[in-house]
C-alpha cells in the first residue's frame, strides 16, 4: 500500500465528525504513574483521546499522525489546551532521541520503530503502550496478522525498559470480562 493509500485509508476511518476521541485504556488505567509536569506524545495519535487526557494532566503534549483529518479535528478539541497536534508520518519520521518525558502509543505496530521510540524517552520517561495481539476473542483489530503481537512479544520489543505494568489476559477466564485482543504495557526508561 503505497503512502497516499495508507492516508486515505485512515482520513476515511477518521472522517465521522462524529466520532468520539477516547483514550487508551492503559493510559486511563494507569494515569496515576504520569508526572506532574514535563513534555508527552501521543504517537500515531488517531483523533487523540490518550493526548487530549495527556494535555489535561498538564503535560506539553505533541500528536503525532498521518491522517489530516484526524489531526484537524485534534486540533479543533484542542482549544485552550497545551496541545500541538501534526500531520506527521512517524515510521519515516520517529521522534529524535531524548526527547518525551511520557509517549503513549496506541493499536500501531512497527517493530523496526521500538528501539527509536524507546530512545526518544528522557531517563525516567514512561512509555504506555497498547495494542492488538494474535489470541483474540473477537475479530477486532487488523486483519493482517502482521500487525498482532504474539503472545508476550510486547515484554520483547522494549528491552532496555523497566517494566512497570503489563497486562495480556489472552482467553484466558470468563472472556465477557477484563482486558481482551490487546497487550498493555507501561514502561520506564532507567533513570
């Protein structure tokens, strides 16, 4: 899919104006370890629920995403909060080194990106990280399993992180409850 493609695939999903931003469930589960202060990015951002809730914190949020629809109606939440958010193509642009005190990134899978986004943390930064793995209880998600975590891969991809959540319930239980198709993982660089 050439990158004019890929972009209108996502300015269609993005283009219901009535759709509502939501943040990511690793994010508002584990809101309580953000810091007070300091810079954040809500990396393939989408509308940017994670970045409207990083923003509201009070961190200098950055959203990042391929979609100008999606960033337009980002930028119109937006209004009155520390918030920039960019179109930006983030597999051939990553953040530079150092440079994100937090970075949430949700439902996007690039495993050659990982090592240069967990550069791009500050010593202590928080990465928060969701997205779909392979064992899934239902059809949501993409359908190119090349885009799916196996299992526990997400413990794999940030290995100079220290661990700090992490979350695969697989199908594992009453699968009516709890956390299905996705791993969550929170993060920190070594201080």
């Amino acid at each position: 899919m050439s990158d004019d493609e890929l972009r209108r695939k996502w300015d269609d999903r993005y283009a219901d104006p009535e759709a509502a931003p939501s943040p990511l469930a690793v994010l508002v589960e584990n809101a309580h370890l953000l810091p007070e202060s300091g810079s954040a990015l809500d990396l393939a951002c989408g509308l940017g629920g994670s970045a409207l809730l990083l923003a509201e914190h009070g961190l200098d949020t950055h959203a990042w995403d391929l979609s100008p629809v999606a960033v337009e109606q980002l930028q119109q939440r937006a209004a009155g909060l520390t918030l920039q958010a960019e179109v930006r193509d983030v597999i051939a642009v990553p953040p530079d080194p150092e440079t994100f005190d937090v970075i949430c990134v949700g439902h996007f899978l690039d495993r050659a990106r990982c090592p240069q986004i967990a550069a791009a943390l500050r010593p202590g930064g928080l990465l928060f990280y969701q997205t779909f793995t392979l064992e899934r209880v239902d059809d949501s998600g993409p359908s190119n399993e090349r885009f799916r975590l196996e299992t526990n891969e997400l413990l794999q991809l940030f290995p100079g992180l220290i661990v700090r959540v992490y979350r695969e319930e697989g199908r594992l239980g009453d699968l009516t409850r709890g956390t299905r198709n996705c791993a969550q993982l929170v993060a920190q660089n070594v201080p």
